[in-house]
C-alpha cells in the first residue's frame, strides 16, 4: 500500500470529521452526539429490526445497546420483542423521536449548505461531483465477500433473483431446469465453492467456482444487483475466484454466457478471457470463454 495514499486519506478524514461536525458532543446544536443522531436517522419512519440496524452501521451490540437505552430514556424511541420470537427487537420512534428526527433533517440542510455556500458556482459543482464519486468508491470498498453454502438464505436470495433476470432478458427466456446450472454439491468443497457480495449486511451478489477433478475450473451463477452495478464487484468476483482457482493448481479458467448479457462479455474480455470453440453444451450460452491464470490475477 502506498504511504502516501494512506496519509490522502488520513488528512481527508480529519477534514471531514472537523468540517461536518462529528467531533463535538452537541451534534447539529442538538444535545446528543452524532451516533445518537444517526441512529434516529437510521431507524426512519418505519422502525428497524435492532439487530439489522446494527448491521447496517457495522456497530456491536454492546455499543447499540447503549446508544437506544439514551434514546429511550429521552423519550425518542421504543424497543420492544416481537410477538413470534422475544429474541428479536424492534425499535421505532416515538412522536419526539419523529420530531427530533424532522429537526435533525432540517439542520443537515442547513450543514450541507454552509458546506457550499463559500464557494463559487464551479466549485460547488466540483465538490458535489467529487463528493459522488467518493461515495461511490467508499461503497464499493465497504462490500464483503464471504465464501458461503450454496443453500444459505442469502445466496439463495441472489440466485432467485438472477434467475429472474435471465426470464426478462434472454429471447427464449430463461428455465434452470434446461440449464447446466451446476447442483449446490458442485460449489461446496472440496468439489468448488460459493461466494456471496454484501453491503450492510444485504446480499447483493454472488459468483460460483467449480473446481472438477483434472478439468478447468469454472465460474458459474455470477450475479450482481443491478442497484449495486458500478461498484466494480464483477471485476472483484472474477479476481477472486482466479486467485482461488491459482490455489487449487488449476491453470485454465473458463465460463461461458448468453449474448444478451453484453456487459457481462466486454467484462470478460477487459480481464484477459478469450473467447473459444465450445465447451460444453449450454443451451443458453452463445459465448465460451477461457484465461490462462498461471500468473498473478488481473487488476
């Protein structure tokens, strides 16, 4: 890692912590500090399951805990079990907790325009155009990748939903059933494995890796929401799984897809695939794909 990458970054978050506030106890002119405030913010007009909410911030329960029993000691909020299952909590905001909210939303306001309001008309275009893309990359750099079992609530989620979009784009439609889908065995060790991409705790993709005996590797099921496109999780997928394919000695890696999924192909040929005779005998594929990966995996 470059040092002086990390001291850019070092001093912007000390110019944004100062900026923005964050490290005075009266956030906002309010008498709460910011994580207190954001919490209110986060719960929203619905109220949140606690134990999402706290996955959400990336928070401990302990710290959670804590913030909610001032709240509730203010009179902002209620926590109560739900009915069904005592273990899981439920926090809302009270009619002050609503208003402190309404308060908060008009104060942000007013913080976000003392933020542009020195500036020229260019300027403020510059920041709020650099701002974006900040949040972009910051996003993009909160995703995790888990290996998980193909049958985990959430993997089955992100295959449900790519499925789905196969039924709406491809011409003749979509049938896993018709497919060379592989089964949930084939991406479980020692047989392949399953990755799954989440942003606060939301699963928002996911890859497949098929490691069969004396053959290629093979990437299969790669999906990615489309809310979450331009994160540039697809190219993280593909460097991923070719590093793990590198561990499992394989030297070949291989896919193949349909040719309505455009972006999907000019993906694979930016990361070195190049395209082959056929391989297998997918009915919905239109392109067959190979990487030699002997070497360090694409950036």
């Amino acid at each position: 890692m470059d040092p002086e990458q990390i001291n850019q970054v070092r001093r912007f978050n000390r110019t944004v912590t100062e900026r923005v506030g964050v490290l005075h106890e009266h956030y906002l002119g309010r008498d709460r500090p910011v994580g207190e405030a954001r919490l209110l913010w986060e719960i929203g007009g619905q109220g949140q399951d606690v134990r999402r909410l706290r996955e959400r911030l990336g928070l401990d329960s302990g710290y959670v805990s804590r913030l909610l029993r001032s709240l509730e000691a203010d009179g902002l909020v209620t926590v109560e079990p739900q009915p069904r299952d005592r273990r899981v909590r439920t926090v809302r905001l009270t009619a002050a907790g609503r208003a402190e909210r309404v308060m908060l939303d008009g104060r942000s306001d007013e913080l976000a325009g003392s933020l542009l309001k020195p500036l020229n008309t260019a300027q403020r275009a510059r920041l709020v155009a650099a701002m974006a893309e900040v949040d972009q990359l910051l996003t993009a750099a909160t995703v995790t990748l888990d290996t998980v079992d193909p049958d985990h609530p959430d993997a089955r989620h992100c295959l449900r939903s790519y499925f789905a979009e196969l039924q709406a784009r491809f011409d003749t439609g979509f049938d896993p059933a018709r497919s060379l889908l592989p089964d949930a065995g084939e991406l479980r060790p020692p047989h392949g494995l399953f990755l799954l991409a989440r942003l606060h705790a939301e699963p928002i993709g996911c890859a497949g890796l098929k490691l069969p005996s004396g053959a290629p590797a093979e990437i299969k099921r790669m999906w990615v929401a489309p809310h979450a496109r331009g994160l540039g999780l697809g190219r993280r997928f593909l460097a991923d799984l070719e590093a793990r394919a590198v561990q499992h000695g394989r030297e070949v890696l291989r896919l193949d897809t349909n040719k309505a999924l455009g972006a999907a192909i000019g993906l694979y040929h930016s990361y070195g695939f190049q395209e082959v005779p056929a391989f297998n005998d997918e009915p919905y594929a239109h392109h067959w794909f190979e990487k030699r990966i002997t070497g360090l995996p694409s950036e």
